[in-house]
C-alpha cells in the first residue's frame, strides 16, 4: 500500500514546496511583508508555511501607517493589529492593540476613578489640556489647581476650593480636569450634580440610599457642583449637606464646590427654605465650608452658548 507522502507525489503533488515558496517570495515584494517577515528572523521553508496569515497581517500594518485614530481605522477589529508571535518553529498570530487603542484603554481606566451623579459625559471627561487658556481670568484657578495636584500625594489633606462665578463660565469643566489629572494616578473622586443629587437621594430610601450617601461622604476628591441652584429643604442642608461635610471636615477629605453665589449669597440661600427662616443652620453649614475651602471667583464669557 502506498503510503500518503507516495500518493501526494503520484498525484502531481510533490512540487507543493516550491509552490508555497513561491508565493512566499511574491509576498516579498510587498514592503511591509518583507518587513514583518524580516523581524521575525525565521527560516523562509517555515514561514511560507504562513504567507496567508501573514499577508493578513501586512495588510493590517499598512492600515495603520499613517493612520489619524480610531474613527479612520480599517482591520477587521478596530484599534487592534493581527500580527504573528514566534514558538521555536512555529508562528501564532493574535491581536494587538495600537497606540489609539491603548490610548482609549488608558482614558477608561482613568474614567473608572471618577464617578458621578447627574454630571454630563463631557464634564466627566474633562482634561486639562482642553482648558480653554486665552482667558486671564482663568489664570489664578490654574495655578491654584496646579499647586493642589502637585503637592497632593504628599499632602492628600489640602483644602479644597469653592469656585463661584459667573454662569457658563467652565467652573464645573475646571474641577473636573483637575480631578482627572489626578485618576492617572489612581486618585479616586467622586462628582455630584447637587440638585439631582438630593432628588436622587429622597427617591432611593429604602433602596440605595445609604450606598450612595457613603460613596459621596468618603471619596477622596469631591465635587458638589452646583451648590445654591437646589430648592433649600431642612432635610437637604441638615440631614445630607451638614453630615457630609461634618464628615469630611473631621476626615480632612478635600471638598469642592462650583456654585453662581458667592459665600454670602449662598448662606442667604440655605437659610430660606418652605418650613422657616433658620439663619443659624446656615451659618453652621457656612463655617465648614470655609473651613474645608480656600475661595475664587471666575467670571468669565458663557462658554455654553
């Protein structure tokens, strides 16, 4: 009986070597074939074995070149390349993520270190290099927030800031790049949009309610955005600001706030609510404020027109 390499032959068969080789030195004359191929720095009777995965792979490599980001990406699975790894003898091919992708890869890690309640993705998202910089006003705030990132992982115990200003003028977009900036180094933070914040809270009792107020009490950076723009209730400044910010004076946890009233204004505001006028209440809530912040103004164009 013949045996199977005899029957290949008599077949018509046995020039398949040369047939793979062939082919192999075809793929040569594409340049980024014979670059992958060179790196590789294997037999070419071994690597003929591979010129169809490894032509897939040439393709995917001159996808890339020149390639602007994710958006323009044409391999099969977007931001990654289909490229060979050696075994001794043997290819493997499996996918690799490029720069753009590694790039995304990093920013959600970051994402994963702020969380938020009511704030929009692109406040969340917020990076110091897109800060709008031509403005002078700014300037002050920069450095200010400059100075708290630098100095923060000796000291995780600064004050925090209350930035209060004119409306639309990127105070919440400021707060948040900071606290980006500091999730690259794994800072946690947490960003809460107050209105909605206590909406959220009154209808999450029996719920959620504790996981979500424990979450705000403790995180390491925090933003109240928007403190002043919520209807005042004694429940509201009592029961959930007071507390927190007992909590965090004691803990000395940086806090933050953006609001469009000034200290005074602001107390004025938290004294009034539906059931009376309490001004001591407000002060109480006033004097950790300014206990856990340093103050600045911005006033400044309304960035979202």
């Amino acid at each position: 009986m013949k045996t199977v390499k005899e029957s290949l032959k008599s077949a018509g068969f046995h020039n398949m070597d040369n047939v793979l080789l062939n082919e192999f030195q075809s793929a040569c004359k594409d340049p980024y074939f014979k670059k992958l191929v060179t790196a590789l720095k294997m037999d070419p009777h071994v690597l003929m074995k591979y010129t169809s995965s490894l032509e897939d792979s040439a393709r995917e490599c001159r996808n890339c070149d020149g390639c602007k980001g994710l958006i323009e990406c044409k391999n099969q699975v977007e931001g990654y390349r289909y490229l060979p790894k050696s075994k001794g003898d043997i290819l493997e091919f499996d996918y690799r993520a490029c720069p753009f992708q590694e790039k995304r890869r990093k920013e959600d890690m970051c994402l994963q270190n702020i969380e938020t309640f009511g704030i929009s993705s692109d406040i969340r998202a917020a990076k110091m290099k897109d800060i709008y910089g031509d403005d002078k006003n700014r300037l002050p705030i920069m450095k200010w927030m400059n100075h708290f990132i630098k100095n923060y992982k000796k000291d995780p115990h600064q004050k925090g800031l209350y930035l209060h200003g004119s409306f639309g003028s990127g105070k919440s977009y400021l707060i948040a790049a900071m606290f980006h900036e500091l999730a690259k180094q794994n800072v946690k933070s947490v960003i809460v949009f107050w209105p909605e914040f206590l909406r959220e809270l009154k209808s999450s009792f029996g719920a959620d309610f504790k996981d979500k107020f424990h979450i705000v009490q403790s995180a390491p950076l925090l933003l109240i955005d928007d403190i002043g723009a919520e209807s005042t209730t004694v429940w509201g400044r009592d029961e959930i600001l007071c507390t927190i910010l007992q909590y965090r004076m004691q803990e000395k946890l940086p806090t933050f706030f953006t609001s469009n009233l000034d200290l005074a204004l602001l107390e004025a505001h938290l004294s009034v609510s539906k059931e009376k006028i309490d001004e001591v209440k407000a002060r109480r809530i006033m004097k950790r404020i300014e206990q856990l912040t340093d103050t600045l103004e911005l006033v400044s164009v309304n960035l979202r027109k």
